[in-house]
C-alpha cells in the first residue's frame, strides 16, 4: 500500500471498528487487502472490495462501474 496509507493506518486504533478494505490495481492485486487486514488489530471487516484498472497505467476501468456503484450504494445505506 502507498506509504500514506500505512502510515494512517499504523497511527490509529481500529480495535472495534468497521473497516473496509479495498484497493485499486493495475492487474496485479499484490496482498494489499491482506495488508490493511493485519495492520488493523482487532477490527471487523466487512465489503472488501479490489477496484481494477487496465495495465497500461490508464484510467480504463476493468472492473464493470454498475458493480462499484453497487458496492458504494451498498455502503451508504450502513
Ligand atoms: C507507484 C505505483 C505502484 C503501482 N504498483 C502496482 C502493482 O503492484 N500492481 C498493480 O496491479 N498496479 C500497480 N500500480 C497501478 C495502479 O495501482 C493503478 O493504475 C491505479 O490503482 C489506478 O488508480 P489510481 O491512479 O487512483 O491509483 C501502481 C501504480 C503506481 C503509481
């Protein structure tokens, strides 16, 4: 994950707390889903989501949108 991630991450306390995870990718996932998983100790993860994007560096979404917008209707109504 980006170092600004982890740092945030590493600075709070998420014991409790509804986290989730996702990500964006360019075809290659990684563990960073794992990642945020075991960085937030004690946490209840719900939703994950990986958002992906062509691997070409360009803003050419793989992932269809109707199922990224069903994922953040689905979060909003929590
Ligand atoms: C520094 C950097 C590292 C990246 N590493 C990966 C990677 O390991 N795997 C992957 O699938 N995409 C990787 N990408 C591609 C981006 O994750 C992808 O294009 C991006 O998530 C699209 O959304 P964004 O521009 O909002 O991040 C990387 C991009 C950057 C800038």
């Amino acid at each position: 994950m980006a170092p600004a991630m982890f740092c945030f991450i590493k600075q709070h306390h998420w014991e409790n707390r509804k986290v989730i995870p996702f990500q964006t990718h360019g075809r290659w996932p990684g563990h960073t889903i794992e990642d945020i998983k075991q960085l937030c100790q004690g946490a209840m993860f719900q939703y994950e989501r990986a958002i992906q994007f062509d691997s070409q560096g360009g803003n050419r979404l793989i992932t269809k949108p109707e199922e990224i917008d069903d994922w953040i209707t689905l979060l909003m109504s929590l």
